[in-house]
C-alpha cells in the first residue's frame, strides 16, 4: 500500500532534486517504470494477456474509478492535442458555427479548434484578466450558433481553477458543447466530468499521471459520442455487412461505442505507464492527493510572499491549484540560478511557475524558497 512517504521514496528524482515542475512535467516512480519494463519483456516473451487491447481495457477500468465514468465513455489517445483533434474532426461544421475559447488557453487547446476556421468556423476569443477567463464574459461571446466551448479545468498558467459550473450552465443555455483540457487537473485533483457537467475532456498522461510522453486520455459523454463521426478509419471501428468478408466490405457501421472514435491502438508501454501510475494514485486516494497538494501549496505560496515575491494568486485564494506563479521579469534567470542547485521549476508567460505533486513534501517547499530567497537577495 502506497503512502506519500513511501511514493516519495520510490520517486529517485525527487529524492536527488527539489523538483517543483510537475506542470511542465510529471516525475516517473521505480513502480510505473517498472510496469513498462513488464508489458515490454512480455510482449517480448509472449506471455499471456500482454497486449495492447488488454492493458487498454485494464487502464480504462482504473480511469473510470478515477473519474466516475463509464469504461465506454473514455478514449485512450497519445496526447491531449490529439484529443481535440481527433474531436474536431469528428464533428461536422458550416460556416455559420461558432468556437467559444478564452484567449490564455494553452496553445493544445487552441490550434486543434482555430484550424476549424477553414471550415468558415468563427473562432471567438475571449479576453482574459491576470490569465482568467471569467464565466460573464465567456457569456458575452456565446449564442444559439455556437458549438462548442473549450477551456482548462485548472490554467497552466496562473494555475487556477476555472468556474467550470458556470461554463457548464452556459453551454446549456445555448446547447452547445463543454469540451476542458484537463491536463493541470486529472492526477492532482478530483476531476468528475459528469458532475462538472462536461461533454469532453482531455488530457495527456505525463503530468499528473506520471507517465511518458505518448499516451493521454479523452472522455466523451455517451450523448456527444452519438453526434461524432469518426475522422480516421480502420477495421477497429468498423462493423463490415459482410461478416464473413476478411477484405473489406464497400457497406459497413460504425462500432457503437468509444471505439468508433479511437481507430489506432495506444502503444504497449504507454499504457502499462499509465496503469501503474493510476495504481498508486486510486491507492493513495484522489481526495488524499488533493488535500497533501492544497497544504504544501498554501504553504508554498505564503512562504514566497514572505520573501518578496508577490504569486498571482494569494495563499488563500479558493482557486488556487497545486500551482504557484509570479510574475517577474527576471524568470528566466531565477529558473537557471534554482536549475544549478538542484531547484526545478519553470518561466511561462510573465513569471515563473511552481507545481507539485504526491512525491512532495514540506522539506521541498523550505528548499525552493531559500534558494529563491538567496537569489533575490544576490540581486
């Protein structure tokens, strides 16, 4: 049974780095890593049940705990850009559509619904304040033509929460389509897309699922699959007239479930990665992870207040995420004077940025802000 003690010391870069750039990167446990080497050597050795289409269904069992969700409303998918795309595409457009998108979104969240516009796709950009998008303004730029909303369910950056019930009442109202990137999110917090009222959710699994790059994840509300046509095609989402037709059939369906949508199989080892990671996470507990991320973040963010550094969102702010920013015109330098003592964080946009994870703890937030603390007063 995992703690967070015990994933700490199963986590070796985070026993040898003050490592607080989970939001650009998750760190990988002897556990997860050992699950890949595992699904490698057994598909090397023919061992039974070793296969792309078990793992896949063992990893969407363990995501439907985690999200609260039916096994045949998830997607497994390479990233969270492959996600939209696969879900832009799927859907059918006319000139008269229109996207709703807050103009912070991470660029992932962006381009998959901005190439829309060769569609004639009206993108709509809606302005953001200190990085947010406000639920009264997303409202301002939705009508009975718009299709689609899209936003982050926690913001890459200044790492809030979003006021995704609002977003969601807004949808409705103009029976369009909730779609989050989740990626800030799923991991380090409980994420139940059919109480946020979501229709679609992605994201990738190297964050807060503690995987390599390569393998993600995407829910699609039983409602949303039904309107969706597949963008690509091969005999996994297809069922033939003809059953007994091993060639192909010119008369065939769509299979009538989440695999209609997700035509390539996931790669072997990106699935066992995810399926050790969700191991400790359902293990430790969502709400555990989340209430251990709240405590170290408060503290973080009061912490570098204390020191100087104004973050974007104050210790007690009720949207405040596992992430910490503050804007400062010197973050590039402050990232490669904490890189050479051992201190990982990031420069995004204005500042720099501070995130975590299970696998930290009390000792990692001291650490961050003395050798931030020495570099401003080197200054």
């Amino acid at each position: 049974m995992f703690t967070f003690e015990k994933l700490r010391n199963n986590t070796p870069a985070a026993l040898q780095n003050c490592y607080l750039e989970t939001p650009a990167r998750g760190l990988m446990p002897r556990y997860v890593s050992q699950k890949v080497i595992d699904a490698i050597l057994g598909w090397q050795n023919l061992t039974p049940g070793v296969t792309n289409e078990h793992l896949s269904n063992q990893v969407k069992e363990k995501l439907a705990k985690l999200l609260q969700v039916s096994i045949d409303e998830l997607v497994m998918t390479s990233c969270t850009a492959h996600g939209f795309n696969l879900l832009a595409n799927a859907m059918k457009w006319s000139a008269k559509d229109n996207i709703v998108i807050p103009a912070c979104e991470h660029p992932n969240n962006y381009y998959p619904w901005m190439h829309l516009k060769r569609y004639g796709v009206d993108v709509r950009l809606v302005p953001c304040c200190n990085g947010l998008a406000k639920a009264d303004q997303i409202a301002k730029y939705t009508d009975k033509n718009t299709r689609i909303i899209a936003a982050s369910l926690v913001s890459f950056y200044p790492g809030a929460y979003l006021e995704i019930e609002k977003f969601a009442e807004i949808a409705r109202k103009h029976q369009a389509r909730l779609v989050l990137d989740a990626i800030q999110a799923i991991g380090f917090r409980p994420v139940y897309p059919q109480q946020l009222g979501v229709d679609a959710l992605a994201s990738a699994a190297y964050k807060g699922l503690m995987s390599p790059h390569g393998s993600g994840l995407m829910y699609l509300s039983s409602e949303f699959l039904a309107e969706l046509e597949p963008p690509e095609l091969c005999n996994r989402n297809v069922v033939p007239h003809t059953a007994k037709n091993l060639y192909g059939d010119t008369e065939y369906d769509f299979v009538q479930s989440t695999l209609k949508i997700q035509s390539m199989p996931a790669h072997l080892a990106g699935l066992a990665a995810m399926d050790g990671a969700l191991d400790i996470i359902l293990d430790l507990g969502i709400k555990n992870i989340y209430h251990h991320l709240n405590t170290l973040t408060r503290s973080l963010a009061e912490k570098l207040n204390a020191i100087g550094l104004t973050t974007a969102l104050k210790p007690d702010d009720p949207l405040l995420s596992h992430i910490v920013c503050a804007d400062r015109n010197d973050n590039r330098q402050i990232v490669e004077y904490s890189n050479k003592h051992q201190l990982f964080l990031s420069d995004r946009r204005e500042g720099i940025r501070l995130g975590l994870h299970a696998y930290n703890n009390l000792a990692d937030i001291d650490k961050a802000v003395q050798i931030i603390g020495d570099y401003l007063q080197q200054i």
